[in-house]
C-alpha cells in the first residue's frame, strides 16, 4: 500500500531537485545579425550558476581572441552569466564559447554565434573545450560516491551505538573508523580536484594554487571546506563515543553529535540543487532529513550486519528491538523527502517517461522495491528467533517473602519467567516495522542457527542493495531533472522557415548484430538543430539497443567534439538542444552498444550550411 502511494504521488506530481543548469536564452540569440555591435553579452540559464576565470572565450571572424571584461552575473540574477565587449566590433561573424558551473557543482558549457552588419566566413582556431576531462570526471564521481558511502558508515555506526546501546561496541570500533577515515579523505580530494573538473582539465592542473585558491571561493569548495573541519571536529566525539561500552552519552554530547550529523548533512544540500530553484528552505531542510535518514538506515544496517556476523549470540533483543524503532522511522522519513524531491525534479508523465531523470528515478525506486522485499523477509527470520528464544528462556528463582511463626519473614524461592523481571524493559517484536531489525535471540538449536543464518542473508541483501540505491540518488543529483529539461525545450527558439532536415545513415556490424542508425538533422544548419536518431536491424525492423552516443567534430576549425546529448526517447533516441557554431564539414560520429560489452563507433561527414 505504501509502494502503491509513493508511486501514485511520484508520476502525478508536478515542480527541481537536483542537476545541471540548462540555458534558457542568450542575449545577442544565436545566429542574429546585429546592425550595430552589442555592449555585452548575456546568458539566462534554468538555475543559479557560477562563474570561472575563462567563462566567456570570444573570437573574432579572424579566429583571434576578444579582449573582453571580467564574467560577472547580470542584473537578472544569480541566473545569469554576462561579460562586456569592447565598444566597436569589426563586421562579420562572432563566436562565442562558454563554461559555467551549475549549482549541483557540475560544469556545463556550450557555444553560439552572432554577427555584426552580415555574416561571414568565420575561422575559429582555439577549441571550445570538452566539457569534462575524462579522467578528472572518473576520479572526481569515484570520490563523490566514496563520500556518500563513507557518511552513512560515519553517522549510521554513530547513531547505532548512541541509540542501541550495544553491550560491546568494539565490533563496530574499525567500521566508525573507516567512515570518518574515508569520508575525510574523500573531501579533501574532492577540494583538491574541484578545479581541474569545473575546468575541463586534466588531474595534473590540480596542483595550480592560484586554481586552488579559486575554489575555495566558490560555494562547492565552501562545502568541502567546512565538511572537513566538522570532521576534525568529529574526530573527539568519535573518541568520546568508543569509550562509553554500553553506557549512554550525556545529553550535551548527545546534543553535539546531533549538530555535527546535520552540519555534514547541509555540506551536500548547500552544494548541490536543494539551494536553488523553488521553494529553497523546505528543500534544504528536506535534503538534510534525506542524507540522515539514508545514513541511519544504511549505516545502522552495515553496524547490524556486523555484530550478527562478529558476535551473534551476543546481541541482546533489546539492541535490535532499539534499532528496529529508529529504522522504522528513517524509513518513513525517506520515503515523505523522497516523494518531495522527486516532485520537485518532475513536471509531468513525459518528464518520467522521456527524460534520463524520469529513467533513473524509476530505477531506484525498483531498488527501493527489492529493498523493502529484504527487509520482510528479515523480518520474518527475526520473528521466529525471537519466538524460539521466548519459549527457551530459562525460569530465574525470585525470592518471595513468607511470614514464619516468629512474627519473621523468610525468603521462598518461586519461579519466575526472565520475561517478566524486567517490566520496563524494550519489547522483542516491533509491529509495523519494515526494517531488518528484529530481536535477535540466542536460540539454541539447529533452528535457531538456521534462522540466524538465513538473517544474516537478508541482511546483507538489504546492505547490498541499499549501496545501489545509495549510488543512483548519487547519479541522480548530477542528472538534469526533467522540469528543467522541458523549460529548456520550451525557451529554445523555434527554427521555422528554415530548409528540409540533413538525414544521414549510418551502417553497423558487431558481434553479430548488424544494421543502421538513421540520423535526422533538423534544419541541419548552424544554430540549434534537433536530432532524431533512429536504429534499424539488418531486416528492415526497429531495432532497440541499450546506448546511442553522438558527437559532432569541425576538424578544418578545431571544434568539438560536441556532445549531442541523445536521450531515449521510446523507439527512437532524440535531443532538441545541439547546437552547431560553424558551417563546414563536420565529422559525424555515432557509438552503438548492442550489449554490454560490445560496440562500434561509426564516422560519416555531414555538411552543415550557414
């Protein structure tokens, strides 16, 4: 009932989470002709940006750099990129080459052109840049999920032990250790290749100070920075914490880890989209319950599976039960934040349907499907021990006092259940909880082994496809969300008027597969041209493939490659946002995966007329 809700509100809502900042317009619009030169050029994009040193690269019809202003925003906002121009500008054609950074922390960049008195011939001889240097963006993503990893390891064991109370926590000593170890490391090597990722360059230029020294001015390095002095600081609560045993923390200790599990949190929601858009406040605050109530479940899950493999017979009920209640409530939690970011990052049906977004978000919320599956069948294996352990529970003599014929009283031994010593203590079943954390009793038996055993799996299936979902929402806050995709569509000029679509075809044969991909370039001229990419088989059919990559190269002018950006559009695979600055003869090249380790990359030259 609950799945059935969540994905009723997920496919009906309608409002952005996080991903990377689309332009919306430019000012002078891409392929105008001006009567006279503009004083400065201006760029509206979906979200909030940041600027670099070389955001805006200007050149001449003679190929030669502009000497331009310093980028700054423009009067429209934080939303906006602008740099001023020089007060005359010789006649011809203009290219101009951009690079930004979008508030989720990831670069975008792109080009267009203009002219001033009547197009001409243009020579561009500087590249506009790749967007992402690939081995930069490979180390940078591999750091981003290490972190996400290492918090929950961090916070969830933290939570485990300040909220549980296991007797002993020196199983858990090594798994605390190796969330803070990692998730320090991880942010100091994200600080030390922001730079080179915003920049598009490569590993080596991230020992520039002065690039250094940049970062540590913008908002993501901002984050990096105060997420590892609150690491320092957590250094001695950790201390703190492995000292106790089973002991609870005083509450002003309580009180300062708090504060230091939201500190961390925030470092993710004020980097990334939670801090632009709409409704900015309720999505920080829900982006912080999110990261914490993903940590408590996952980390509290790893420190569970932990102790039932170390020290099973143990673990006192009353651990798990603990456990089972906070579980029980990160998953609610994860479940109502869920809900929200995913209507803030969806417009419509089409955006799930037609978007990588939409793709991805219906990937994880199987992953959370199978999730949930593992925590019942946990669930099941717990209530059994816990119902074996009930009825092996050996009977404790209480003495029960007795009146004697001396006016005295003496001490009876009479039979009482251990059950029933302890009124207040923690029950041994949880109603309504969904999590793995039942009460683990110490059952003797071959029953009682294979019911332990047969919780350790489902434990450990939880675990595992938990760190899937932990890396999709990973994925999904450097994926551009559906609602900013469809502004995008809907403020990029219309090209009307313009001649019939270029339409190339492009044959394939690979590991036994064989076909064609037939490309549609529409209206095939420079400016903004939509792409419709369609794969046929060898006999005539519709052909359907797991990946379709294009890119386009200007060798004569030194552009590109550029990135078509194909999405799965459902029987074809489409983008309505390629932009080509330049007339010429450019390199066509298309990439067909047909499984998961076979492929062919396939070139033909396509003319592109001005």
């Amino acid at each position: 009932m609950l799945l059935g809700t969540v994905l009723v509100l997920l496919l009906l809502g309608g409002g952005p989470a996080s991903a990377h900042a689309a332009l919306r317009a430019t000012d002078p619009e891409d392929g105008t002709v001006l009567k006279s030169a503009p004083r400065s050029i201006t760029l509206t994009f979906t979200e909030s940006v940041g600027l670099l040193d070389d955001s805006f690269r200007v050149l001449t019809p003679e190929g030669e750099r502009l000497k331009t202003g310093e980028a700054a925003h423009g009067t429209g906002g934080s939303d906006t990129a602008s740099v001023s121009l020089p007060a005359k500008l010789a006649q011809g054609t203009y290219t101009v080459a951009w690079r930004v950074v979008s508030a989720d922390s990831h670069p975008v960049s792109g080009a267009f052109t203009f002219s001033v008195g009547k197009p001409s011939p243009a020579t561009v001889v500087v590249d506009t840049g790749p967007t992402e240097d690939p081995a930069t963006e490979s180390l940078f993503n591999m750091g981003r999920y290490l972190a996400y990893l290492a918090a929950a390891l961090l916070i969830g064991t933290a939570v485990f032990l300040t909220a549980c109370r296991p007797p002993d926590p020196a199983p858990l000593r090594r798994l605390l250790w190796a969330g803070w170890g990692t998730l320090l490391g991880s942010t100091l090597f994200l600080l030390v290749l922001r730079a080179p990722y915003e920049a598009g360059t490569g590993p080596a230029s991230a020992f520039s100070l002065k690039a250094f020294e940049r970062t540590l001015g913008t908002r993501p390095g901002e984050a990096l920075l105060v997420r590892a002095a609150l690491l320092l600081v957590a250094y001695f609560f950790v201390v703190r914490l492995l000292r106790l045993g089973e002991s609870r923390l005083s509450r002003p200790w309580q009180a300062a880890g708090a504060v230091l599990a939201v500190g961390l949190a925030l470092t993710w929601a004020a980097a990334e989209h939670a801090s632009a858009g709409i409704q900015v406040p309720v999505a920080m605050t829900s982006a912080v319950l999110h990261v914490l109530a993903m940590a408590v479940w996952l980390g509290g899950l790893a420190a569970l599976l932990m102790l039932l493999h170390r020290v099973p017979s143990q673990l006192p009920p009353a651990v798990v039960t603990r456990f089972s209640r906070l579980a029980f409530t990160a998953v609610t939690v994860l479940v109502v934040t869920g809900v929200y970011q995913s209507w803030r990052g969806l417009g419509s049906w089409s955006e799930i349907t037609g978007t990588t977004y939409g793709h991805l978000l219906v990937f994880k919320l199987i992953a959370v499907t199978l999730l949930l599956t593992a925590a019942r069948m946990s669930r099941r294996w717990t209530g059994r021990l816990a119902a074996i352990g009930e009825k092996a529970k050996p009977v404790v003599p209480a003495k029960v006092p007795v009146a004697t014929s001396g006016g005295g009283a003496s001490a009876v031994s009479e039979p009482v259940s251990e059950s029933a010593s302890e009124p207040g203590s923690d029950s041994v079943s949880e109603p309504g909880s969904d999590s793995a954390s039942e009460p683990v009793s110490t059952a003797p038996g071959p029953a009682g082994a294979a019911y332990r055993h047969r919780l350790r799996r489902s434990v450990l299936a939880e675990v595992a496809v938990g760190v899937v979902v932990l890396v999709l929402s990973t994925v999904l806050s450097g994926t551009l969300p559906g609602r900013a995709q469809a502004e995008a569509a809907e403020a990029a000029p219309a090209s009307g008027g313009l001649p019939a679509a270029s339409v190339t075809n492009l044959p394939f044969a690979v590991a036994g597969a064989s076909g064609k991909v037939q490309v549609t370039l529409d209206p095939g001229r420079t400016g903004d041209n939509s792409v419709q990419a369609i794969v046929y088989a060898a006999d005539g059919g519709l052909a359907t493939i797991p990946e379709l990559r294009l890119s386009f190269t200007l060798p004569a002018q030194k552009i590109g490659p550029i990135d078509a950006g194909l999405k799965n559009r459902g029987g074809y695979w489409g983008t309505n946002d390629l932009t080509l600055p330049l007339a010429g003869d450019w390199q066509m090249k298309a990439t067909i995966r047909v499984s998961d380790i076979d492929q062919i990359s396939v070139t033909k030259t396509v003319r592109i007329v001005g």
